[in-house]
C-alpha cells in the first residue's frame, strides 16, 4: 500500500470523496493509486491538500 492509500484509509476517504473534494474524475484518482497513471505536479498539490499532507509526504522519492 502506498502513502496516499494509507492516508485515504486513516482519513475515511474514499476515491469518489477525493474526487469531490479535488475536482479530479475518480477514475484518473484509481489510475494514480494504482500506479497506472503518472501524475503531474498540479494533480499531486490538489490531492495533497485535500488531505492535508504535503505532496513530498505522499509521493516520496
């Protein structure tokens, strides 16, 4: 499980509250937890804020 699954799961979030809160179609949020997507800086700040995290938090090196 990555960060951002982990978070998601801590948090309550599922993909189609993510997708509310950040304006992103739940189905690119499945493809970036799945790493079937990769994911441009201004999608990560969105969902990062969203959680509350920051983007080096959930996507790090």
């Amino acid at each position: 499980m990555n960060r951002l699954q982990e978070v998601m799961k801590l948090k309550r979030i599922t993909q189609q509250e993510l997708s509310k809160r950040t304006g992103i179609a739940q189905g690119e949020i499945s493809k970036i937890m799945n790493d079937q997507k990769d994911i441009y800086l201004k999608t990560a700040k969105k969902i990062a804020k969203a959680l509350g995290k920051s983007v080096d938090y959930l996507w790090p090196d």
